[in-house]
C-alpha cells in the first residue's frame, strides 16, 4: 500500500510473524520515471527473509518494459503489473484499475511486460472498473500471455473498499486460471480467512489493511489453519505495537507534527478494529503532539483484555458473501 507497507514497515513486519511473500509499493512509471530509491530499497535492503516482488504501475508500453528489465538487475523473486488501484488520481490517467476500462491497452501491456520479463510475472487485478461484466473477459487475457500468478481483488474500482467483496468471482479465476491465484479483500482474521478458504481454491491470501491493523494476523492464520489454538494480544500489546510503528516509521529530526501525522495514516487502519473505533479515531486525528497522540491510545488500550483487531463489518460481509 502506497507510502504505508514501506520498508521500514516491511521490518516491522518481520518482527511480528510477517508474511511468507512481499510485494513493493509501487513504481510509477511514465516516459519520465526513474525507479524511486526509497522503494527500490524494499528490494535491495529486504529485511524479512522473504521473496520481494516488484509493482508497477502505468500505461506506457516501452516504459514498462524498461522499468521491469531495471527491477530485473536487483534481488525480486518477480515483476508485477498493478490493475487494481482505486484511487481516483491514478485511474483518471488510465494506470491501476483504470486500465480494466480498455482491455486492448491490457492485452498489449501484458504482451510487452511478457516477452521482456525472465523471472516470474504476475499481476494484481479488480472484477472490473464500474461492474464486473468485463471480468471473465480478463481471465483469457491473462491465460493468453501465461502469467505466473494472479491476485484478484474482489471489488470494482469504483466500489472503492466499500463492502460486497465477490469471491464467487476469485473463486472462478482460482477454477479458470493456469497459474496460482490469491484472493485479496477484507481478510481481517484468521477466521475470515478460513471461511474464505474453505469456499475459493486459491494458493493463498494477500493481505493489506488487516496486516496495518494486526501484525500478528499472518501468524494467527498460520497457526489456526494447523491446528493451533490462537492467542490474541491484549490492548497493552497492541499499545506496544503502536510505540514500535512510531519509532519504525517516523523520521527523527522531522516535525513532530509530521511524524504524528504519520502515524495517523496507520491508526485509520488500526482502529476501524477497536472496540470503540468511532471514539478513538474521533480522538486520535485531533491530536497534534507526540504526548496528546499517545494519551489517546494509551485511555483506549491500557488493558489486559485480549483484542481481536478484526473489521466486524467487513466480517459479516464476507460471510454474508460467500
């Protein structure tokens, strides 16, 4: 997620568990791009012991290819093309999920990206940019240019991260595709993640947001899905987290007011899983202080109550859903 799963937050990540693969931000690339250092670093300074894949995203053919034969002098298990962004300022100039509005351009970008790229090549894909009428359209693009893996995000672009994730339709490009498919959307637990599970043949789960609001989530999955019973943190943990993402994420000799800002674009994740998110986000985006920032999470989470850290709204859509 662009300027969050940075690489600071990416060690962060290790520290807790992480996951079994990662993907960069993304490189934007236009006729005018360079590959940004900060992000170049994910690759080059990979602090998890884990695979790292490069993102792309744009809609220039020849600079996509020349970005991703860059990427392929650095240490990336793979390149990945980005079809799914949803915000507004991206997909207005026809990059990330823009693109599902003119399969033509995909068919042609996918071709380029395919004859230039000698490691593994996936992309990241929505059902479709308004609705979902273009998504089975997709399925045989992505087979003709024998991609190496997919992850479909069951929203359209613009349905933004409202709820109605479709995994009826990753569970049909799972049935459909050749190569591995993960399923992405609103998995904020380990128990949505085997309700999903259970209900989409797919190799694996990409996690986002639900990784931003609980670092322990690809541990808890790990251990349900074998059998093991799982131990939530209590609040006083989850305080701690939020002191190691202060001091992992935020720059010293910056602003205070900026390195709370900085926080903030995490604790807009993490708290849509508190008891009393409402409240606590109320609170914590009126803070302006370092001491003020703190006290807030410190009256929400100073308790030994174990916290589930899960989006009870995006669970119930999901069962709801499947």
């Amino acid at each position: 997620m662009q300027d969050v799963t940075t690489l600071p937050f990416w060690r962060l990540m290790a520290c807790y568990g992480g996951a079994d693969l990662y993907f960069t931000e993304y490189f934007r690339v236009h006729p005018d791009s360079h590959l940004e250092r900060e992000i170049l670093a994910s690759v080059d300074e990979n602090p998890t012991g884990k695979p790292a894949i490069a993102q792309m995203i744009g809609n220039d053919v020849p600079s996509l290819v020349r970005s991703a034969k860059e990427l392929q002098r650095h240490a990336v298990s793979g390149i990945d093309l980005n079809l799914g962004c949803p915000a507004p300022v991206v997909y207005k100039k026809c990059a990330g999920g823009g693109l599902l509005r003119d399969l033509s351009l995909v068919d042609r970008i996918l071709g380029g990206l395919r004859d230039a790229v000698s490691i593994p090549f996936s992309v990241k894909t929505r059902i479709g940019f308004e609705d979902d009428q273009s998504f089975e359209s997709l399925l045989p693009l992505f087979q003709k240019h024998n991609i190496d893996l997919l992850t479909v995000h069951g929203r359209t672009v613009l349905q933004m991260y409202r709820p109605g994730v479709r995994y009826d339709l990753i569970a049909l490009a799972a049935r459909e595709m050749k190569c591995p498919v993960l399923a992405n959307g609103d998995v904020s637990s380990h128990g949505s993640a085997e309700h999903l599970l259970q209900r989409a043949p797919v190799a694996g789960i990409m996690i986002g947001r639900g990784a931003i609001r609980n670092p322990w989530i690809f541990d808890q999955i790990r251990g349900h899905l074998s059998g093991q019973t799982v131990e939530l943190p209590t609040g006083r943990e989850v305080l701690g987290y939020i002191h190691d993402l202060y001091e992992t994420v935020t720059h010293h000799g910056t602003a205070e007011l900026a390195q709370v800002n900085k926080l903030k674009k995490y604790m807009n994740f993490l708290g849509q899983g508190l008891p009393r998110s409402v409240e606590f986000l109320h609170d914590m985006r009126r803070t302006t202080n370092r001491t003020d920032f703190f006290r807030v999470c410190f009256e929400h989470l100073d308790h030994s109550d174990p916290m589930p850290l899960s989006d009870s709204q995006a669970e119930s859509g999901l069962l709801g859903s499947l």
